[in-house]
C-alpha cells in the first residue's frame, strides 16, 4: 500500500548498504573521494528494485484497488480519469516518490557506512519498518475491507456493511494481492541472496 512502498523503497536500500558493507568499504578503501564502480553498482540494484518491484505492485494494486492500497485516505485515487490533472497526476507522483526514497536511502546509507557511522544503518531501517506498521495498524480495520472510499467513511449513501472483507477475495482482490506479495518476496529474496554471496567472498 502507499504507505507501505514509499518508505519500504527506503528501507531496502539501507539494508543493500548495510548486507553489502564489506564490498562497499573494500571498494572505497582504495578510492575514498570517489565513488566507485561497487557504489554504482549498490544504486543501480536500489533503484532497479525500487522501479521494477515496489513501483509496478504498487501501481498494480493502485489501479485495481485504490481505496484499499491508500487505506481509504482519499478519495483523489479513486477519480483519476477526466477529473482534472491534479488527480491524474497522483500515480506519477507515488512511482517518483518510491524511486526517490530508494535513491535517498542509498545516499544516507552509503555516506553513514563510508564516514564510521554504520552503526545507524540497521537502527534506521528496522526503524522506518515500525513506524509503518504502527502507521497501518492505527487505521484499523481498513485494511480488512475493499471497496471504496464513499463505502468506507458511509459518505454518499453508501455504507461500510456494503465493502467486501479481504479474505472472501472481493473483486479478485486477494489473488491480486497474493500475486504482488510472491513477485515481492521472490524479487527482494534473490536481491537479498546476491548481496550476502558477494560479501561472503571479501575475506
């Protein structure tokens, strides 16, 4: 969901910087003002991450389920077509923002591993992982329920009892979900594997 993609594009790329320590720091140990071919490398996989895996879930889940993926915070999602450029600009803007994070949690973590200050990297990232989870666990029960933003806050003569709950898979919705969260976890998986066989190899 919005609130989860955003900040998660972050997270990934410290914890790159944080499982790649070894590579990154023999790498720079040898070109301390400069950024090298292994630092290139760390951002080319955060942002193809970010671009390639967070960014088209999300959009996925966006375009099919809008009021469940932003956790009925707007109704602007729900009205992108012949509304006006504010609304359809909105998808854009979520798929900067992830790319964006995944470029600043390179940039803060690789400047925190290259200045002694790695300690923060783990801290941070476990860190932003909580503050979502509170962040989604506050709006209980949202994200029990698909439907729609009017159906959700019983706006417009529509009421909440109409919505559909996420385990009766309500407009195909879990099995989208379900699709997402398999492309996720085997993408971050393999990303994850690369990371630790190269440092295992840095004696």
């Amino acid at each position: 969901m919005v609130q989860i993609d955003i900040p998660a594009a972050f997270a990934v790329s410290l914890l790159s910087i944080d499982l790649g320590r070894k590579a990154l720091k023999k790498a720079g140990a040898n070109h301390p003002r400069e950024k090298t071919a292994m630092y290139y490398l760390y951002l080319s996989r955060s942002l193809f991450f970010a671009g390639c895996v967070i960014a088209p879930a999300g959009i996925y889940l966006l375009s099919g389920w809008p009021g469940w993926e932003q956790i009925y915070w707007s109704r602007r999602f729900e009205e992108v077509m012949h509304t006006g450029w504010v609304n359809a600009l909105l998808p854009a803007l979520f798929v900067m923002a992830i790319v964006l994070g995944a470029y600043w949690g390179h940039i803060l973590g690789y400047r925190w591993l290259m200045s002694g200050k790695e300690k923060y990297l783990r801290p941070a990232y476990l860190g932003v992982l909580l503050v979502v989870g509170i962040v989604v666990l506050s709006c209980y029960p949202s994200f029990l329920y698909v439907g729609t933003y009017d159906q959700y806050h019983n706006l417009a003569g529509q009421s909440r009892e109409a919505m559909g709950s996420v385990f009766r898979n309500p407009y195909g919705f879990s099995v989208g979900w379900l699709g997402v969260m398999i492309y996720f976890s085997a993408a971050f998986a393999i990303l994850c594997w690369r990371i630790i066989r190269e440092n295992r190899e840095i004696s």
